[in-house]
C-alpha cells in the first residue's frame, strides 16, 4: 500500500493484514477519557514488548538455570497461545484489512465499507488488533478521512489524535521490532 499523503509521516512503516474496525464520534474526547485510553494503550503495548522479549542468559550462565527458564517460557507461550485461540473463538474479530501504520496513523483500504465518513477529519475510534492471537484492541482516537478509492476498495486514513508520548514510542518501537523481523526473515537470518 503506498503513503498517499503525510499521515503516517517520514517514519518506519508496518505494512499488515490486520483486523481493524472503527466508530464515529460526535464529540473530542475530555482529558480523563484521553488518560484512560493512553493508560489501557500503554499497558497493552507493555504487554506485547514482553511477549516479544527473548528470554537473556543469565549472568552465571548456568546452563541448569538456562534449560528451567526456557522450558518456563515455551510453558507461558504455549498457555498464552491456547488461551488466545480460546478467546479469538469466542470474540468475533473484524476482518483483516491491509493496512500500513505509524505511530502517528494508519491506513487501510475497506473493500466493501458499510459506512463512510461523513465529513474530512470526522471523529473516530480506531480500534487496531496487532497481534490477533492475543484478541485485544489498542483503541486510539483519531481523525478519520476517505482518501481515494481504488480497485481494491475504499482508502481510509486514520490520523491519531491525543496520544500520549509513552504511547507515541510504544508503538514505534513494537513497529521497528515487526520491520527489523522483516528485514531478517527476508535475509534468512
């Protein structure tokens, strides 16, 4: 998917099939709303850099000690897993859109929209599953646009609004850590 205009910005660019969906809103969220969806962002993207980490040698370098914590570790995945097939069963999903994101938007193209927005920079909640075993959406209030249709759909563009910075570097560093895996699954590193 190409960048059409500056929303995404000069950045690290995921480009995915994901599930996203949105709604409108009428009105800018207040302080305390912000705050809450900053929170539940943040806590979330915590999450995912833990999932993410590769288990260190310990510093004794014991290997006893090595073969406890990853046998610990394939357990906990395992668990996580399970459970998150569990959960994406039960949960019904949006359906995956090809999307490309930054931490300052997103865009995705909507083959069949049931609605537009109504107007440029129409209010919205955008709410993103970037690791659909893990069934839990970041929610991020953004302006929402139509920026051109294509043969493959509607061109939306999400513009994020009122994120907070630990939110902000949150999000870049989970989208370097998807490009750099990129980047080595295609060296065959």
């Amino acid at each position: 998917m190409d960048n059409p205009d500056t929303t995404l910005g000069d950045r690290i660019i995921f480009h995915g099939d994901l599930p996203i969906a949105w709604q409108p809103v009428e009105h800018d969220p207040t302080r305390a709303e912000l705050a809450n969806l900053n929170e539940s962002n943040g806590s979330l993207l915590r999450v995912f850099s833990m999932l993410d980490e590769y288990p260190s040698e310990p510093a004794d370098g014991n290997p006893e000690i090595q073969q406890a914590f990853a046998r610990m570790d394939a357990k906990l995945s395992l668990v996580l897993d399970l459970v998150g097939e569990v959960l994406t069963r039960q949960l019904q999903l949006p359906r995956p859109h090809q999307i490309a994101l930054s931490e300052l938007g997103v865009h995705w193209i909507e083959p069949k929209p049931e609605a537009l927005p109504t107007r440029a920079g129409q209010n919205a909640y955008v709410d993103l599953y970037l690791k659909p075993a893990f069934p839990r959406p970041l929610r991020f209030f953004a302006q929402l646009a139509v920026s051109g249709r294509t043969e493959k759909g509607v061109r939306f563009v999400a513009q994020f609004r009122g994120m907070g910075e630990d939110v902000q570097d949150g999000l870049a560093k989970l989208i370097f850590r998807q490009h750099r895996r990129m980047i080595a699954s295609q060296r065959g590193v």
